[in-house]
C-alpha cells in the first residue's frame, strides 16, 4: 500500500475512534498547501540536471508548520503528502507548538558533488523563499540531508529576508544550531523504547536487538542500545548486513563504516542477507531506514516481540494486523521517532530566545517530553481500547482537531 493511502487510513481509524465530525475530518486531510518546483542546476561538468521539489504544508492549527527535507530518489508527491501529514500528527503527540510540513527533491545525493548539492539546496530555497519563515513553516535535516544542507537553505532564505536563523533547525552549532540536535532522533528512540520496555517490565539491559539502517538515526541508536547494555545480534545498512549471536561490537563496526565505507569485511560477526534482518531472531527490532518495509509477505515471519518504528512509516497496515495478531508490540512512528522534531523546537526557542542550553538540559528536557507523551499514548490507549498506534494517533488527531475548532473558520 502507497505510504499516502497506509497514512490516511490510519488517520481515518482514528477519527472514526473519536467520533470526529466529517467535516472536520476532510478538513484535517486535505493539506494547507502543496508547492512543487522544478530546480535546474548545471553540474560540474558543464550539463544541465532538472530535478522536482516538493514541500507540502499539511496543517498550522497549533502552530508554524514543522518537517525535514529529504533528498532521495524515491521522493513523489505522495510519499512527501504522507509523511507531511505524519508531521502535523507527530508534532501533536510530543505536545511541541508546530504543525506539520515535508518537504524533498527526487534526487540520488551521493550522485552529485558537494558543490552540485549546494546549487541544488539554493535554488530550491529561492523557489520556497516566500512560504517558508520563522513563523509559517521551519525545515529541518532528514534523509539525504543535514546539518549543512540546513546552513545553505539559513544562508540562501537570509539573502531574501534578512540574517534568520529560526528558519531552519538542524543547524550546525556555529550558526545556532542546539546541542545534541544531531543525536536527537536516535536519543528519542531510546527514551521511547525505556518507556515501552519499563511499562512491560523490562529494560534495554539484556535483551537483543536487531537494527536496520545505519544513518544519523540507526547509528544513534546502535551506539546508545550498546551504551545501555543492550545486545544488537544483526544490523543492516545499503551496503550489507552482520548478524553476532554474542553481540555486536558497536564502536568498532561503526568505526569500520567510516574507515571503509561499508559494513562488508568487518571481522566482528558473519555477513547475512539484509532482507532477513527484519525477520532475524531478537527481542527488539528497530527499522531505521525507509518505509514500507514490513509488508503483509514478511509480518508473518517477524520473530521479534518489539517493533520500535525509528523510520518513517515503515509498517503498512496490513502488516500491522498481521504483528498485532501475533502479539507483537510496535511503537509507532509518529511517537517512536519525535525525539527529532523535539529538539529542533529546543532549538527554534534558543534561537528565539537567544539563548543557548548546555547539552544536559536539552537532554533532560527531551526524556521529559517522551515520557510525558508516552504516559499520553498509554492514556488514549485505555479509552479507545485500541493499539499504540492508534493511541499515538487518536492523540494526535485529537490535539490537532480541538486546536481547528476553537480556531473556527470564520471568514
Ligand atoms: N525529519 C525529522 C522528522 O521526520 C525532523 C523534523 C524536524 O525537526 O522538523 O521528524
């Protein structure tokens, strides 16, 4: 199922739990406003590449809108819907003061030189200028992207409207960026998963873990699930697979990444194929990667008892179904992974502020908004009877919806 139709069905669910009025209803669906550009850059060697853009602008009841910017060539217009839609309910769940927005360019980043990817970044700024803003609708890093791709949208939107930095988050620190942003996804997760894991009597100590995705938020998460004692038997990444009964030396495989580029030739455990990792045995597995990956065809082979969504929507809802009937316990996405966008709202309120926080209250605050949210999931969950999916989204369908009424639509 498209990562759009898996999304709106899930919302659908939840409106139908809350006894949400049609109107409302189509009102929260349909996006505040779609932009889709065409960005022409000449490369080094001379050429021309015309690549599409998109940022879609779901919803602003609570506030400006909030989301990442992905480059990747699996980018169309509806995957960014989805995952713009995504945002408004994840920005709700944390309790943070956004709505939600995505945006990205259908594009292969390792394909372009640095200086093809800064070309890109600015026109594509230049095309959003006006509809993007400290108040309207703030960017961030997400696959594809970071911290300097954020620097170059700050530096390009600056040009139009004078030196901004609360424009984007994810910055680097230099510019304003916040102390442990680059961590914050990957952090989140594991406040998240000692939420869930305590509420069953368990924690990270002990229990194996299977990690699929080694990007920003994947390598996070393998450093703090091994920090914490945890015992990651397989990880995956585009260029291969490990699997370790005993355990997977973290440190060292990360390190071997980023000597060789690739997970293949590392000595610390057997090479396996990277579509088995989903269905490895563990306690807990976590993808980290793309969406879409547990299918109805998979689900049924999952061996792990808990799904940790670190990706965006990675779980169609069939394959939903299909874990819950076998009892397997999936925290969603749009709770799972907001570490993220929490502390690009730290971020966005230092820059305000002009104040900058020392890593540990930003750290702090940060279990605090996972606790608090996961403690509001649990809630939703007991009222509704439902899953933690459907816990996640009736809370955040919720919040969105009172926020649009009380608002009204007077002209
Ligand atoms: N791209 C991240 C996400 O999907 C972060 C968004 C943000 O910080 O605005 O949640």
């Amino acid at each position: 199922m498209n990562a759009l139709a898996a999304t709106n069905r899930n919302f659908r669910h939840a409106a139908r739990l809350l006894n949400l009025d049609s109107k409302v209803e189509k009102s929260l669906l349909i996006p505040f406003r779609e932009i889709k550009v065409e960005c022409t850059i000449p490369k080094d060697d001379g050429s021309l590449a015309s690549f599409v853009g998109f940022r879609v602008q779901h919803d602003n009841a609570r506030g400006p809108m909030k989301g990442g910017i992905r480059f990747h060539p699996e980018v169309d217009h509806d995957e960014v819907n989805a995952l713009a839609q995504l945002m408004t309910w994840k920005t709700a769940v944390v309790n943070v003061p956004y709505g939600g927005a995505k945006g990205g360019i259908g594009c292969a980043p390792k394909e372009l030189s640095l200086r093809e990817l800064e070309r890109l970044t600015r026109i594509f700024t230049q095309k959003l200028h006006d509809l993007i803003g400290v108040r309207t609708d703030v960017p961030a890093p997400d696959m594809g992207t970071n911290a300097q791709t954020m620097a170059w949208i700050l530096d390009e939107y600056s040009k139009f409207h004078g030196y901004s930095p609360a424009v984007v988050t994810g910055k680097p620190i230099e510019l304003g960026g916040s102390l442990g942003r680059e961590a914050a996804t990957g952090r989140g997760v594991i406040f998240a998963t000692e939420a869930l894991l305590a509420d069953h009597g368990k924690s990270i100590n002990g229990l194996t873990f299977a990690i699929q995705g080694l990007g920003n938020v994947g390598s996070w998460v393998a450093r703090l699930v091994h920090e914490r004692g945890g015992k990651i038997v397989a990880v995956s990444d585009i260029t291969g697979a490990v699997k370790n009964p005993n355990g997977i030396d973290i440190p060292s495989l990360l390190e071997h990444k980023e000597e060789t580029g690739s997970l293949s030739s590392f000595d610390g455990g057997d090479s396996m194929n990277a579509k088995e990792l989903l269905v490895h045995e563990c306690d807990v597995l976590i993808p980290c990667a793309l969406g879409g990956v547990l299918t109805r065809e998979n689900a049924g082979d999952v061996k792990a008892k808990f799904i940790i969504e670190a990706a965006n929507h990675p779980t169609d809802p069939e394959a939903d179904e299909i874990l819950s009937k076998k009892g397997i316990v999936v925290l969603p996405d749009i709770y799972a992974n907001a570490g993220g966008v929490t502390v690009s709202y730290f971020e966005w309120v230092q820059n305000i502020q002009g104040f900058m926080w020392d890593e540990e209250k930003v750290n702090n605050e940060l279990k605090k908004y996972m606790t608090v949210a996961f403690n509001d999931i649990k809630n939703m969950c007991q009222t509704h009877e439902c899953s933690l999916r459907m816990g996640a989204f009736t809370l955040g369908v919720n919040r969105v919806a009172r926020a649009t009424l009380l608002r009204g639509w007077e002209a």
